[in-house]
C-alpha cells in the first residue's frame, strides 16, 4: 500500500537539488533525497551500534580485570597476615632462647671431662695394634674417612685382598723387623719369633701378595 505525500518546497531548494542531482525529475529528485537521507541516517544507525557494541565489551573486559586484581590483591593480603603471624611466632621463640640456652648450658669443666674421657681412632689402634676393616664393619658406617683419618695420623694401612688394615707404626716397625729376621716359612718356625697377633698379620699379608717368602734368598720380603 503506497502513501501519498505531498511537499511544499522553496523553488531556490528544488534549483540546488537540481544542481547536485542533474538530470532527475522533481519528483525522482525529491525521491533521491529522502532515500539518500534515510540511508546515510541507516548507516549512522550501524555505527552506533557497533560503537555501543565495542563499549559494552571494554567495559566487560575492564570489569574482568578489575575482579582479577582484586582477587590477587585480597590472596595478597591474607598472606601478608599468614607472615606476620608467622614472624609474631619466631620473634616470640627468639625471645626465649636466652632463658632455655641458660638452663641447658653445660658447665666448661664438664666438656672438658668428657672431652678427656672421648679415645680417639689412633689411641685405640696404638692398644690394639691392627684394626681389620671386617672387625668394624657393622660400627662404622664411613669405613673410607676412617681409615684416611689413621693414615693422616701416622698409622700403616694396607689394602687386603679382601679388606684393609691399619697397623700402629711402631708395631709396623717391630713386626717388619722381625720379618726380616726370619730364615724359614715353617709355621711352627715363625711361631717361636713372631707373637700370634703378628703371625696372623703376616698370614693375611702374604695372602694378598704383599709379603713373601723368597726361597733363593732364604729371607721374607714385604713390598708395602
């Protein structure tokens, strides 16, 4: 259904109508007009929109940061109280170390009995004379600092074939001394110079290869 309009315009307005749209009727022209009015006004309609649209989504995207930060800031905060609780804690135990270290202190003459009464590794082993590694095994754990530890402190140790041993230096001395001395490999020989202790050092000795009896010599070498 088709409505009729009819317009009263100035001739001046239907001349620069003209102008710009030549050719064209009055009525095409007057046509022309309102639908290039109500276009441009469609478009700017669109622009709008997508204006609005484009706001709605800053703003949503400004509110989402913003809940962020205020979830990060609050996280924040709560541990900031966790560590001054934490520190409220230490201070408090600090505080108390002075009293607690007073009660357990022990007197400097009692450290010092005790430090009398400790025997070290090297004093046992100068009692004993040899220390095999199989006689400790299951008392000390770090074998290897202890048997450096010795040999740092003057004792004799020898890799075994199967284990080590430290032996005193002086006993060392004594028993290579008496080694030496020996002209036969007959046990019952080397019981009448060498005491059981040193006959089983020899014996473990010539087991593994470090000592020997040389038969053109008649003589027992040590290579240690």
């Amino acid at each position: 259904m088709l409505v009729q309009v009819v317009l009263e315009l100035p001739e001046e307005l239907i001349n620069s109508l003209k102008r710009v749209y030549p050719g064209l009727s009055t009525e095409a022209l007057i046509k022309k007009v309102i639908e290039d009015y109500l276009s441009r006004v469609s478009q700017k309609q669109v622009v709008q929109d997508e204006a609005l649209s484009s706001i709605q989504r800053l703003l949503r995207s400004a509110t989402d940061t913003i809940n962020t930060y205020s979830s990060l800031l609050t996280e924040l905060r709560d541990r900031l109280v966790e560590l001054r609780e934490v520190l409220d804690g230490l201070s408090s135990k600090i505080d108390e170390l002075p009293s607690k270290i007073a009660v357990q202190q022990v007197p400097a003459e009692a450290v010092q009995e005790r430090a009398k009464e400790r025997i070290t590794a090297i004093e046992i082993l100068k009692k004993q004379k040899t220390i095999y590694e199989a006689d400790i095994a299951k008392k000390i754990r770090n074998r290897d600092a202890f048997f450096e530890r010795l040999e740092r402190e003057g004792a004799v140790v020898l890799s075994l074939k199967d284990q080590r041993v430290a032996v005193d230096e002086e006993f060392w001395s004594q028993f290579v001394s008496k080694v030496e001395s020996l002209t036969t490999d007959r046990d019952s020989e080397i019981a009448r110079v060498l005491d059981k202790q040193e006959a089983t050092l020899l014996k473990k000795l010539a087991e593994s290869a470090i000592a020997y009896y040389d038969r053109s010599r008649k003589k027992w070498v040590i290579k240690a």
